[in-house]
C-alpha cells in the first residue's frame, strides 16, 4: 500500500528535521511562548461568567430577555450598592452624600451605568445599581472593578452612621476568591504539582517528566491568548471553556508526550542510538499522536452543530489548544529528547537488555488465552453499570450564593436583605409587553399583579404599583403619579433630590423614581421582579418549577391583556439550557461517531475495528455516568446531576478514548505484521499498556484537579460533576476497555479486524505482510510469502555456506539452547521498528517470525538487537543492513532444514 509508506516518509523527514535543528526549534517556541501572551488579550480578559448569553435566540428565556431590553444592562455587568441607617431614616445630608457617590461611581474605569434604584420602603435604605463591561467570566477584570468600587466609597468618605456596602454574586463571587484563592491559578498549579508527581513515579527520573510537560504547558500559555484574539474577533468564551482549555491542554498533551517518551525510552533499550531513537520513535509513533488529535479536534468541531452556544463554543477554543498542542508535540518534544538524549531519564538504564516484564505483559498473556472470559466479565460489569443511568436526574448549573462571614458582601446581602424585596438579590422576572402604555390602564397591571401572587409560586412579588416593596400604589394612585410628575421627565432621569415646589410629597416622588425599574419609559413594557417558592432560581427545584411559571405568567398576559410575554432570569435559562442540551446531544452524537470513524477507518485501514471501538467507547460512557449517577444521586443524596455533564462526557470520552484506541491498535498491527496475531496482541499490549494507563492517570488527575478547584466555590457543583465523571470514565477506559476489552475483542475476531486490508486475507495464526514484512496472505506480495515474487523461486537456490556464528536464531527442525531460550532474543524480536526496511526479508520462517512459548513472558524492552549486533545477523527481521549487503544469502536463509554445521541442503 502506498498510504503507510508516505506516513512513514512524512515522520521519517520530521523526525530527521527536528533532530537535526533541534537547538533551532527550541528558540523558536521559547520566542513564542514569551511573545505570543504579550502581544495579544489574555483569555480571562474575553470569557463571559453568564451561561445565559449562550442561548440561542429562539430559547423562550432568550426572548424574555429581548424583551426587557427597554431596561437596558443585558450585556452589562450588575454590582449592587446599598446604604443604610440603622436608626430612623436617611437625613437630607445621607441623600446629598449619595448624589454625589452616584457620580464618582461613574468615573471608575469600566463602568457603564449607574442607577439609582430608588429608597426602601422604611426610609431607611437606598439602592444603586453599578453597571460594567467587564465579563463575567473574567476574574482579574471583576476583582479590579470590586476594588476600585470600594476605595471610591471609602474615599468618598460616608457621613457618620451610613453604612455603604457592595451586595450581589459578582461582590459575593470576588470574596470567595480572596479567601480560597484564584481558581485557574489554583487549578494550573496543582495540576502541574499532581502531574510532576505521578511521571516521576512512572518515569523513575527527573529530567523525563518535565520533557513531557514542557511542550504541554507552552501550548497552554500561546493557545490562551490565541482563543482570545478569536474572542475579539466574534468568537464567544464561556468560564467552563477558559477551565477545560487548561484541563484539556495538560491532559491530551501529557498524552501525547507519553507516546513518544515511552517510544523513545524503549528504542534506546533495543540499543539504538539515541537521536536515531528518536527519529525512529516518531516515525512509529507520529501517526498514532496525529490521528489521536484529529480524532479530538474532530469531536470537538462536531460541537459546531450544537445549538447551545456554550458547546458549539466550546468547538474552537479547545481545538485551537489541541492544535497547538499537536504541533508542540510533534516538534519540541522530539527536540527536547533529541537534546537531552539518555540522561532524559537518568538514573534510570536505557541500555540494550535493560528493562523488565511488567504486569501488562502477565495482562496481557492471560487475556490472549481466554479472550471470550475476558470480553463477557467486561461486557457484564460495565452493563450493569450503565443501568446507573436509569437513575439519571437531570440539576441545576449553580448553587446558592453565600458570602463568606465578615466580610464587605455579606454586610451588603445583609442590608440587602433586611430592606429591599427578597427577590432583588436574583429575581426571576414576568416581562409584558403592552397594548397601550402602563398608566392608561393601571388597573389591568392591577389585575395581572393579582394573578401572579394567587398562582401560589412566588415568595414576592414586586412590580410597577409597589417598586419598594412596602408601599403599595392603588392604581389611580399610579396613573395619577405620572400626570403629576410626567413633565418633569422619565422616573429613570429624575434627580435624588427632589425638586423644589413638588406637586406631591416627598415620599410619593421616592417612589415614581423607583418605578423606573418595572416601566419602561414609554410605559409600553413593564417587568415584575419575583421569589420563588422553590428555592434559589439556580436549584434544580427551582429549575424544574419553569413550566409551571411560565403557565403562571401565561395566565397573568391574558389577564393584563399584553400582546407579548416571557419569563427571565436564571431558572429559566438554566431549564432552556437543560432541553437544547439533550436535543444537542441527539444531534451531535451521530455526527461525532461518524465524523469519528471515518478517521478510525483511516488510520486502521479497516472497516471492522472502527465499529467495536467505538462500540466499546459507547459501553465505557454509559458505565461511567451510570457509576456517576450512583456516587452522586443515590449515594451522596444530591437532586441530580449537571445537566451538561451527559452532553461533555460522552465528547470527551469519545475523543479522547480514541486516543488510546490508536495508540493500542496501531501497536497491535505493528506486531501482527511479524507475529501471529495473539502473539502480536500479547506483545502491543505489554509494550502499550503503561503507556495507556499512565496517560489515562495523568488525564483523570487533571479532571479531578478541575473538580476539586472548581467546584469548591460558589455554584460550582456543576464543576465538579463534569471534572468526577470525566475522571471515572478516563480511568474505566483506561484500565478496562483498551487493556482487556479491546484486545480480547481483536483476538476473537481474528483476521477480521483488518478487513478489507491485504493483512486480512492472512491467517491469524502467521505473522501478516502487508508491505511491512511479514508473511503474506493469498497470493502474498512483493516480497511476501512462498506464492509471492521470490517466495517458491528462491528455494531452489543453491546451498551457501554459512558460519554457525552467523546464526542467531535456531535451524528450522532444531531445539533452541534452554539459555538462549530463557534470555536472548528471538529473531523476530529484533527492532521490530525497522522492519518496513526490506519488506519481504523479515520473515526468515514461520518458527522463526513466532516466538517460543517459554518466551510468552518476554521483555518487550528486550526486543532488538543494537546497530552493530544488525549488522552481524542475517537471519534477524531487523538486520536488513546485513541481508542487504549478503544478498545471497537471502534464498538460503528462508528455506527449511537451516542446520548448526552451517550448510544448507539443496
């Protein structure tokens, strides 16, 4: 087949490039890691905190939203300001001061808007509401703009007895993270502390974990800043996006790392020089590593067809880092090794005949002679497993907002609290839009007011006739405010002090000021703020009252005779994202497998084994959440889980179980192409095996890392859903599915996993051909078997000479030395990555290409020969130096009956 060989040729020219200007390449990503975080927005300066700004324009809470735009702040940033007496009511000296407050408030960078929402009900208390640019999601933005709100009032200098405090989630929000502390910060670090940690435990040295890493950690500071100049340019960034980024980064690039490390460590122990073991290593593992970020960036592109922004967004960002992390990892990582060379993993040995049999290969060998055991044991956990799933609920994306004691957001919640309507702090909203403005027909908002209290869901209900809360205006009281006071402009522009010669008192102006936040100025949209029965609007109770609300509200449109209506706040945002979360989840699951197994199909060159790994990924995915559903729903006791964490679990998992299906099975078809195929899955597997379940521990590390920093704050349960159940089924993946399910799979199934390629028209009991140098299937190939060119014409050679010392292997129809058998290794053992060379050479016999039983348990770090003992042995797969240069000894050598004495019969 041409297509592997212009794989291998690509990687073997990249592997040659990246050896070869290796100091080059270094500088090169050191440059860009310093200039690119420099000249271009950081990503934190971009991301948007309000999972609602991701809803498409169709979600009904989206149109409530439209709706209410005559309020304006929608895309603002909202920090309550609230001061207060403690004793009587607020002096003509507290109101001056807090005029001239409102207009230093308006000169702190970033702010927009500042309004005054109106005095409480008991004269005591008044109400601003600040308004920024900065993003949600952006921590350092908001903690600035929290601290530049704080050193006004105290410069301001309050008078004696006002107490003046910051109230709501973005004050509460800053607070958190003074006391526990920065968590991307937080999240990097311990991220990076976990990771160090466990490769040194799998490395044994102290320069290879930090190899891996490097590359890693630079495609996380230049993807960054690339996401957010993509911000700029339209693209929207969510706070889960900015924290899976890093997450995702890390992890797959900690992967990907690992492939090659791995790789290289065990070329160098076949006695192959080291920049050489790296050219190799990438010329063997290059295409699994590529495959293994396309099949990523793929899942995550198939994002593109969700509805929900906040996963079609989700698209880009994250595979722009795996792009980066891709290159990182196929140029800096093989200039790092190339560099370093074998003191990367000092103190270790890297020698030729260094290394051990690990417990993958004992694994491995159990599961190759009972491969049926192994698959139904699998099948059946996993299966009961998945019926977890049955016992999904479905829960809110936040928590309750609580400040932390003592400080300046909890005396503010407080103030807030004691004299402001309950629902102020996060109202759900009832907005109409009218026939006619709201003082023409004052008793039809009446009327609707009634309705909304009788429905019996809401704690409160504030709205145009009672703004304050206490007072409540009849409706002549409220049509008979605007004819008095209409000429003197909207309630929204009014001053804090009122006018001098006032055609009404004092305490009636106070409150058609503080209608401004329920009429719009032209009085055709008016807005009820409400409490829910059901608790705090980002509880899963509270999330599943929205269809009755919405009813509710229906009811009260007919009632006011409205032409148009919605519902908004966080409740029903959080419900519209629950339903096109599972409507996405139907439509993008089809695209991802195909898109998907396409790619398998590519880089297997098989139609059959795409179908059981994705099969087994599916299996894997439903086991995990079903695993999560038991931990947190019927363990822990909690409502449900995250609703987005269903929708990431099976992306993720689909993407990044692919990695290691790659990775093994690309192993296993290496192997099968110079030993019989449960040989070959014995020996891929014992080779493979640490590398998966180490890589799989690196990436469920940094999901727990992302759970636990995460979902230690404010509504951050949903953090830490998706960072444990990502975890579990890296972990189940890793240990179960790629080590024992998938290769018990690929030996029942025989040559059949390679269909239609040419290695599955080869009996599974021979080693494959396939241009790779094995022997071939009907009809062979150049090269190949006894039917193939210079297969039976070659045994008719005549006899030649060849020294016993020559021999490395046994003669055919002879025993081989008991020592030789138990330590050296078998001829077709020898560096099995260079086995393409000479296809057709390699498979000097059947009893050689097959390895002895007494040599099941073989190191697999012990399979090559050096580059010297090549040259010296003819009859090795891997000596084609010397095959080449002693080409007649190439008919020889593969006829039967090779004896000791060093001839062969005619």
């Amino acid at each position: 087949m041409l297509l592997p060989v212009r794989i291998d040729g690509v990687f073997g020219a990249l592997g040659k490039f990246t050896v070869k200007f290796r100091w080059v390449i270094l500088v090169v990503w050191v440059l860009a890691t310093v200039a690119v975080p420099r000249f271009l927005p950081s990503l934190a300066s971009v991301t948007q905190g309000n999972n609602a700004n991701f809803l498409p324009a169709s979600a009904p809470s989206q149109h409530a939203a439209d709706l209410a735009a005559p309020f304006g702040g929608t895309n603002l940033t909202p920090v309550p300001v609230v001061a207060a007496v403690s004793q009587g009511q607020l002096a003509p000296a507290d109101v001056a001061w807090l005029s001239t407050l409102e207009q230093d408030l308006r000169h702190v960078p970033t702010v927009a808007r500042v309004t005054d929402l109106g005095r409480s009900g008991d004269g005591q208390a008044e109400q601003i509401q600040v308004q920024s640019t900065v993003g949600g999601g952006d921590q350092t933005g908001l903690t600035t703009l929290i601290d530049n709100l704080r050193s006004t009032i105290a410069r301001a200098g309050p008078p004696s007895g006002l107490q003046v405090h910051l109230a709501g989630a973005i004050a509460i929000q800053v607070d958190q993270q003074k006391k526990t502390g920065s968590t991307g910060n937080q999240e990097e670090a311990l991220t990076v502390v976990f990771i160090l940690v466990l490769l040194l435990l799998i490395f044994r040295s102290l320069l290879a974990p930090l190899i891996t890493l490097i590359p890693a950690f630079m495609a996380v500071a230049i993807s960054g800043p690339l996401v957010a100049e993509a911000a700029h340019a339209g693209l929207k960034v969510s706070q889960i996006a900015q924290l899976m980024l890093i997450v995702l980064v890390l992890g797959a690039g900690t992967d990907y790392g690992l492939f090659l490390v791995f790789r290289v460590r065990e070329q160098l122990r076949a006695g192959i020089e080291p920049k050489e073991a790296v050219r190799t290593a990438l010329v063997r593992v290059g295409e699994s590593i590529t495959f293994s970020a396309a099949t990523v960036i793929a899942a995550l592109l198939t994002l593109l067809a969700a509805t929900f922004q906040i996963y079609s967004q989700l698209a880009i960002p994250l595979a722009i880092g795996i792009g980066v992390m891709l290159l990182a990892g196929l140029t800096l990582l093989p200039a790092l090794l190339a560099i370093f060379g074998r003191a990367a993993f000092w103190p270790t040995r890297t020698r030729a005949g260094t290394g051990k049999v690990g417990i993958w290969g004992r694994v491995a060998a159990r599961v190759v002679r009972r491969p049926a055991a192994a698959l139904i044991t699998g099948v059946v956990i996993f299966g009961a497993l998945a019926l977890g799933v049955l016992g999904y609920k479905a829960a809110g994306f936040g928590g309750t907002l609580n400040a932390p004691a003592g400080t300046d957001s909890a005396a503010g919640q407080a103030l807030l609290a004691e004299h402001f309507p309950a629902s102020s702090a996060n109202p759900t909203n009832l907005v109409y839009k009218l026939k006619e403005p709201a003082w023409d027909d004052a008793q039809a908002i009446a009327a609707g007011e009634q309705s909304i209290r009788s429905s019996g869901l809401f704690t409160g209900v504030t709205g145009p006739l009672n703004p304050v809360g206490a007072i409540n205006l009849t409706p002549a009281q409220f049509a008979g405010l605007h004819a008095e006071l209409a000429s003197l402009g909207p309630p929204s522009t009014l001053p804090t002090t009122p006018p001098s010669h006032l055609p009404v008192p004092a305490e009636a102006y106070e409150v058609y000021r503080a209608t401004a936040a329920y009429v719009s100025a032209d009085g055709r949209t008016i807005q009820f703020e409400t409490g829910l029965k059901a608790g705090d609007p980002s509880s899963t109770a509270a999330m599943n009252a929205v269809p009755a609300i919405r009813h509710a509200a229906a009811v009260a449109a007919a009632r006011i005779g409205a032409t148009d209506y919605g519902v908004g706040g966080e409740a029903p945002a959080f419900y519209d994202i629950s339903q096109i979360s599972d409507r996405d989840l139907l439509h993008v699951i089809p695209i991802a497998i195909v898109v998907i197994g396409i790619l398998l199909a590519l880089v297997m060159r098989s139609l059959v084994a795409p179908l059981y790994l994705i099969a087994s990924v599916g299996l894997s995915y439903l086991a995990a959440l079903g695993l999560s559903v038991l931990i947190f729903v019927k363990i822990a006791g909690n409502g449900g889980l995250t609703f987005i964490l269903p929708f990431l679990m099976f992306i993720f998992l689909l993407a990044l179980g692919e990695d290691y299906n790659i990775l093994v099975m690309n192993r296993i078809r290496e192997e099968a192409h110079h030993y019989p195929l449960r040989e070959a899955v014995r020996r891929a597997i014992a080779v493979t095996g640490t590398t998966v379940t180490s890589a799989g521990m690196v990436l469920a590390g940094t999901f727990a890392v992302f759970a636990f920093v995460g979902g230690r704050g404010s509504g951050g349960s949903q953090i830490r859903d998706v960072g444990v159940g990502l975890a579990l089924g890296v972990l189940m993946d890793t240990f179960v599915v790629r080590t024992v399910l998938v290769p018990s799979t690929v030996v029942l199934l025989g040559r059949w996993n390679w269909w239609p390629s040419r290695l599955s028209r080869q009996p599974a009991d021979r080693p494959g051909d396939d241009g790779h140098g094995g022997g071939g299937g009907p009809g062979g190939g150049p090269g190949g078997g006894p039917t193939g060119p210079g297969g039976a014409a070659r045994h008719s050679a005549e006899p030649v000479s060849v020294p016993a010392d020559r021999l490395d292997g046994p003669a055919h129809g002879t025993e081989r030395d008991p020592k030789q058998a138990a330590g050296a290794p078998r001829p077709a053992e020898a560096a099995p990555d260079r086995a393409d060379v000479a296809p057709g050479r390699a498979e000097a016999a059947p009893q050689q290409a097959g390895a002895a039983p007494q040599q099941a348990e073989a190191d697999p770090g012990r399979a090559g020969v050096t580059a010297a003992q090549a040259e010296t042995v003819p009859g090795k797969p891997g000596g084609h130096t010397a095959l080449a240069a002693v080409p007649e000894l190439v008919p020889a050598i593969r006829r039967p009956g090779i004896r000791r004495a060093g001839r062969i019969p005619r």
